[in-house]
C-alpha cells in the first residue's frame, strides 16, 4: 500500500503502472524455477519479496519480524486495481465497460485453463490425475494464494470481472448495503484480523486451555490460541464468518460515512 501510494504521488502515467503490474504478474513464477534449484536456501529478503510463509526472523535476542504476505506480488496486483478503477469512471459508458470486463475476464480463465493443463508455468505446484474426477478437477484448481500465483489470480479475477457485468445490473436495498464493504475494503480487513483473533482466543478458553498452553503452541508467532486437530466443521466456519459480518457491518458503515464527508483527508484513500 506505501508503494503504491508513492507511485501514485510520482504522477506516474497509467501505462506505466501497467506496464509494472504487468511484469510483477506475469513474471513473479519465474522466481519458481530458483527455488527448486539443488542447494537453494531462502532468506529474509526471498521471503519478503517472493514467498512470506508467516515465517519469524529473530533480529534481536527474543525479538522477531513476522513476515506475513509476499511483498511484490500483493503490490503488483494493488497497482493493476489502482488502474483498473479507471473502467468504472464516468468516462467510460456502461457498454464500454461490460466489453472490457467480459474480454478481461474470459481471457483470464482462457489463460488459466492452457497454462495450468499444460503445467509449464505459472503455479509452482504441478496439477495430477486423482482416483476419480472430482478430486482430479478440485487438484487441477488448487493454486497457490501465498504468493498469489498467476494462475491464481487469473481464476479468481476472471470469474470475478464476469460477476461484476452480472451484478452490475442490480440496484436494491441489499446491493446497497453490502456494498459499504466494498467502499471500505481494507479497513474492514484490519478489523477483521484482530476480531476473528479474539473470537479464536474466546473458544480457546472456552475448551478449558491455559494461556500457557497458547503460548506453547505458537512458539515464536504471535498467540495462535489453537492446539493442532482442534476447531470447527465447515458449518461452524460459516457461521463465524457471517457473525463477524454482522458485528463489522455497523463499524464500516461509520467509517464509509466519515470517509465519504471527509474528503479533503489525504490518509483516508488509503484505508
């Protein structure tokens, strides 16, 4: 997010935002091929710009730096969101719009589909035949998110430009209200971490856990309060992720509102 904002402040023209996103995109796998390399040891440095497996790095006696995302690959896909805002602006009709959405997105999965059944390049992770089917097809669209590969990115960005067009067509109360979400995206994001962590630290006590038994499981990370083999049927995810909906929205729709009359505070399109 400061790398973007610096390149927006460097009134950088668009296609040359483009043209950055572009090569971290599409170019970020190749760093695949080094890391299956005989010998290859990553360090603080590979995983800040490439990989970011929430691993800890002690700089000092019992003080660690938690590298937590992918520096380079988040930011190359920041930048093309940055610009692809531009679709939505009023120079551009509803019409021209829908085309470049719809072009956009069937060319994603397109791409998707001819690079992950060839299996030459863009998820470090090689898809192969299971005992039936379905296995086979939840194998062939099982990419990495950390870091987000290219294929990844083509397969849910794709079917999200198409949803878009969809959505677009409807206007109502409900289309209305989520859409709060939408105008405060990363500050419900923020939100969210530390709520889903307290929840997580209720149901830990909750099972009868000690903190010292917290504090064991996570070993050098911040406390996890889970013990391995512990949690909750996917039913019971659904549930937490629609309570912590329901607990943000009233938070975000503040927010959406004090951002909305505060426009002239520069730090605010950045949250």
């Amino acid at each position: 997010m400061v790398i973007l904002g610096i390149l927006i402040r460097w009134k950088l023209p668009v296609i040359a935002l483009i043209s950055i996103s572009a090569i971290i995109l599409l170019g970020h796998n190749a760093l695949d091929f080094i890391e299956t390399t005989p010998g290859f040891s990553p360090n603080f440095w590979w995983d800040l710009l490439h990989t970011g497996y929430f691993k800890p790095y002690e700089f000092a006696p019992h003080h660690f730096v938690l590298l937590i995302y992918p520096f380079v690959p988040w930011t190359g896909l920041m930048i093309a969101g940055y610009c692809a805002g531009r679709v939505f602006s009023s120079a551009v009709t509803q019409e021209q719009r829908f085309r470049i959405l719809m072009y956009s997105g069937f060319a994603m999965i397109l791409v998707f589909g001819i690079l992950r059944f060839s299996n030459i390049y863009g998820d470090p992770i090689d898809w192969t035949s299971q005992s039936t089917y379905w296995k086979t097809f939840l194998n062939f669209i099982n990419v990495d998110k950390y870091p987000p590969s290219l294929l990844y990115l083509c397969i849910t960005l794709g079917p999200a430009m198409l949803l878009l067009i969809a959505m677009e067509k409807y206007s109502n109360a409900f289309t209305k209200q989520i859409s709060i979400f939408g105008r405060t995206a990363f500050f419900y994001y923020i939100l969210h971490l530390y709520l889903i962590h307290l929840l997580a630290s209720i149901a830990f006590f909750a099972r009868g856990h000690q903190l010292s038994e917290a504090i064991e499981s996570a070993k050098n990370l911040p406390f996890l309060f889970l013990i391995p083999g512990e949690g909750f049927e996917l039913w019971g995810v659904y549930v937490i992720w629609f309570l912590v909906l329901l607990i943000l929205f009233p938070i975000c729709k503040w927010y959406d509102v004090y951002k909305s009359r505060n426009k002239a505070k520069w730090w605010l399109r950045y949250l």
